[in-house]
C-alpha cells in the first residue's frame, strides 16, 4: 500500500504529465530534449514535520522539484510558457484532488546552459511545497 506522501507525489507527477511538456520522476537528464519541452519531477525533502497531539498527527511542508527544461532558437519564450502551464496545473487543484492540504510552487530562477555543437538548454529547478499530514513519520 502506497504511502501519503508516495501517493501524492504521484498524484503531482500524473498532473505534469497531462502538460504537453515530457514529464519524468526521478530520472537522468535524457540526451535529447522534447521539443514541447522536460520536466523531471525530484521527490525531494519532507523535512523536520511539526506535530500535535491527540491525535498523533505529522504535519509536513515537503520541498518537492521540478527541473524545468527547454530547447531551441525560442527558448525564452518556450521556457515562459512552460513555467506557465506547471503554474496553471497546479492552481487547478492545489489540494491535489483531496491528499494533500495545500501545493504551491516557488518562482524559478532560470539560467541558460551552452551545450557544444547544439542548441542551448534553458531550464530551472522550481521548489513545489507540498503541505499534508500523516499519522506516523514513515508513512
């Protein structure tokens, strides 16, 4: 049985993959880039939760990433909207249709990547706050 915070890092990782954008968990970054663009999803930190008593319950702010990725002569401009739809996705349910209790994501701080013999990269990694609670650490 998947854990919380398993099921909700799939729950975000099945909304970036609806995005037009490839959307990867956990993966290397691939030889080539998709024209409509990268996104690998890192399951990242949950952090030091805050707890409460009666019930026993762990609150957490997880620190997820996203890496942002874009190729080609427009870049700037693929990169904008790209950013854009991860935006949208998110602001569509930031409760990740009930198992989380609330999703927001950070500004990116994009830098362009020379690559030899090819187009430039511009990618950023975007921190994704996941806020939910678990009854035990290791759930």
């Amino acid at each position: 049985m998947p854990t919380p915070r398993e099921t909700i890092l799939t729950a975000l990782h099945a909304r970036l993959s609806a995005l037009p954008a490839t959307a990867l968990r956990g993966e290397v970054l691939p030889e080539r880039v998709p024209v409509d663009g990268l996104l690998i999803l890192r399951d990242g930190e949950p952090g030091e939760p805050e707890v409460t008593l009666s019930p026993l319950r762990y609150h957490y702010q997880h620190r997820a990433e996203i890496e942002a990725v874009v190729q080609g002569a427009d870049r700037d401009a693929a990169f904008g909207t790209l950013c854009a739809s991860i935006g949208l996705a998110i602001a569509a349910d930031r409760t990740l249709g009930g198992l989380c209790d609330w999703i927001e994501a950070e500004a990116p701080r994009p830098v362009d990547l020379p690559i030899e013999g090819a187009a430039a990269l511009k990618a950023a990694v975007i921190p994704v706050a996941l806020h939910y609670s678990t009854a035990d650490q290791l759930a």
